[in-house]
C-alpha cells in the first residue's frame, strides 16, 4: 500500500467529520406540536399499540429496516485479533454498504467479552431491537457456535457474512466457472487452502450445490486435513479425508478446482502447473491473493481466475450478496436466512451475469465491453439489477420455505 494511498483512507475516514455513518431524522421536528407527536404525550399512542401486538412495532418504528452490524474483533480483515475497537472502521463500513446498495439502516456494536456465553448473551439481549443481525469479523471456530446459538436464540435472522456471504458468491462465481470449463461440479476435485470459517462455509455450500464431500480436499497450516489426524476441531473433521496425501503439491495434482481462503502467494507456479485441463483457480486472499494473476495466467493459459480484489477481472465480493439477502429477509419478516435463500442468492447472482451488461456499468466498472466469460462469471458490484434480483429471490425462498411471517408485498422489486 502506498503512503499517498494511506492518507487517502485516512483522510476519508476523518474528514471532514469522523466515520462514515450517522443518524437522520424520517419525522419533522420543527414546532411544540412535532415534539408533543414525537415524544410525551404523542408516543404514547404507538407504545399503547405495541403493547397490545407485538407486529405494531414493524408499524411504528425503524425496528422493520434496521440490521445491526455485530463483532468482537477477534477476526477483523485479514488483520487478526486486534480487538473490538479496532474493528468499529470495518463494522462502519458494513453498515455504508448496507445504505449504499439496499437502503437499509445499520448500526455498528463492538462487543467486549470474555466469553462465548457473554458475547451470545449481549446480542441476543438486544436483538429485538433490529430487523436482523449482521455478524463480522469474528474468529473461527468461535464464530460457528456464536451463529448457530443465536439463531435458535434470535427471533430474527442472524447470518456470520464472512462465512456466508464469502460462500455464496465464490459458489455463484464457481458454478459459472465450471459451466465455461466443461466440468461438471458433482465429478470436480476441489483444493481448498485454509480452513477458517470462510473456507468451510464455501465448500459446505458448494456440497450443497453438488460437489462431492470425498472429492475435496482442504488444508491448514498443518497441511492436508485427513482422518489420521488427532488436532482437529469438529469443523475440519468434517472434511478430514481417508487420504496419504499430505502436501498442497500432492492434492494439487490433476485437481479441477483451487480455493485459496488463505494468506498471500501460497500458490506457487510449479503447483499450479500441475492441476487438470482447465483449471479454476479462486485465490481470494486480501489484499494479496494466493497467485497474482498475470503469474497464473502465463502458467496455465486455460485459467478461469476470480479474486477477492477489485482491480482484477472476477472479484469475489460478499457485497454482490449480503446486502439483498437482508432486504429480502427484511421485506418478508423472515425469522431466518436458510438454506432455501441462500441457494436462491446462488442462482440469482449467477444468472445475472449470464445478461448483457448496462452502459452504466461499464461505466461504473472503467471498461468498455463485458460479457459473459472467462474474465466475467460473477457481476459487478455496482450493477443495479442485483438489488431487485437477489432481493425478490430471497423473499420468495423465505416465503416458499416457511420462515417468512408476511407475503411478498405487490409489485415487489419488479425489474
């Protein structure tokens, strides 16, 4: 990172006022007669209505638009744990993004704790407050029972993006990939280096998608994750393989497919060179993937490559989702984001980049021609469309699964 280019973010970050987030107000309050209205006597009538049915609120106040933005800072980027106020910067800009691509409020907590039982307390304690819950940045393998006790706990959707939102769009991403390179997912060996909740959360949605669990192999400092192993927790032990392999070049060999959810140039040129016919390579290290790509590229000129960095063709960017995931969540009072949705999301995003691309993101993007391809499988983070499609994908999964408490209201997100 260049020194100018450090200023930048700071400068941006404190100029001209601190952070990037603040309050408004949705009511006038210029008179008495607003202020009686707003608060005593006047928000007594609301209280009044609440208080006899629970549903008013989503009538009365922001709780309907509203996603809290929730970490402790054990996980922040690929910073480390760094801790609960180092992460406010991140946990502000989810919430930018939040506004910025759906219009939906969103508040930053950082918590202090000094255990998981305190954390789940605190943000179940106060989820009632918000639509939904928005965790970040938060470390594995603390984060998958942090979620899972939260959702049983939670009366409203609660979804860990770094494992979610990673996993849909590398899966929506992949499945294009594949359908480019003639292979199909069910037949495809997968490698996946590291095995945090990022790397976890996509090839457990990935077998979802029809990979075969027995075809993947994942790593972690260690090495291959295999079933003679006795220093594994729980999640990797779902992918420990019945495997003599033990290095990334021994499972690389003849291999479909490499996901990197790792650190930077781990990949080395002589392994790539040994991987199958038309390989895809996912390196979504940040900001320095696996193997850059021009290095990748003169390896193995029958490479579909994706990164998590946006200066490259095919970024892996939990924006193209979580933002849409919420507003459909959010718009049909869904009590979860399943499995149902999060497929929906798969496909929607998928198929939007199978269509012609608008002037306005081209323009966006700083390119002149986009198509579906080997250096576009996955939209671009600023196209419009994805907000109604993703959207209106998600409410309707909620719907057909059972955990929406409302209908898809009419004409919703009509394209």
């Amino acid at each position: 990172m260049s020194e100018d280019f450090r200023q930048q973010a700071l400068d941006y970050h404190s100029l001209p006022v601190p952070g990037k987030i603040s309050v408004e107000l949705t009511k006038p309050a210029n008179t008495v007669a607003d202020l009686a209205l707003a608060y005593s006597p006047g928000v007594a009538e609301p209280v009044r209505e609440i208080a006899q049915d629970a549903d008013n609120v989503y009538k009365y106040t922001a709780k309907g638009n509203m996603v809290a933005v929730i970490t402790n800072g054990t996980a922040i980027l690929g910073l480390g744990n760094l801790g609960p106020l180092a992460s406010k910067p991140v946990m502000e800009g989810k919430s930018l993004l939040f506004k910025r691509f759906a219009g939906i409020d969103s508040i930053d907590i950082e918590v202090k704790h000094r255990t998981i039982d305190e954390f789940v307390d605190t943000v179940a304690n106060i989820a009632d407050t918000f639509g939904g819950i928005n965790l970040e940045d938060i470390k594995a393998p603390d984060c998958f029972e942090i979620e899972q006790r939260l959702i049983e706990r939670c009366n409203v959707p609660v979804f860990h993006d770094d494992q979610h939102g990673t996993a849909i769009v590398t899966a929506a991403g992949m499945l294009n990939a594949l359908e480019l390179q003639g292979k199909d997912i069910g037949e495809a060996v997968i490698v996946c280096l590291g095995a945090g909740a990022a790397a976890i959360a996509c090839m457990e949605l990935l077998i979802k998608c029809g990979a075969q669990r027995e075809k993947i192999y994942m790593l972690d400092r260690k090495g291959v994750i295999h079933t003679r192993r006795d220093d594994i927790n729980e999640y990797k032990q779902l992918f420990a393989n019945n495997t003599d392999k033990r290095t990334l070049e021994d499972v690389i060999a003849g291999a479909d497919i490499f996901v990197g959810v790792s650190g930077p140039d781990l990949l080395a040129p002589e392994a790539l060179a040994l991987m199958a016919e038309n390989p895809i390579v996912f390196a979504c290290s940040n900001p320095d993937p696996e193997i850059k790509p021009a290095l990748a590229h003169q390896v193995r000129q029958d490479l579909i490559m994706g990164t998590g960095r946006s200066d490259y063709p095919n970024q892996v960017n939990n924006v193209l989702c979580f933002p849409f995931i919420f507003r459909g969540a959010l718009d049909v009072r869904a009590s979860q984001i399943n499995d149902e949705m999060k497929l929906a999301a798969v496909n929607a995003i998928r198929e939007l980049a199978k269509e012609p691309v608008p002037q306005s993101v081209l323009d966006a993007s700083g390119v002149s021609h986009l198509a579906f391809g080997r250096e576009y499988i996955i939209p671009k983070p600023m196209d419009p469309r994805l907000l109604p499609r993703v959207a209106k994908a998600v409410a309707q999964a909620a719907i057909d699964s059972g955990v929406a408490r409302i209908e898809m209201p009419m004409g919703y997100m009509e394209v």
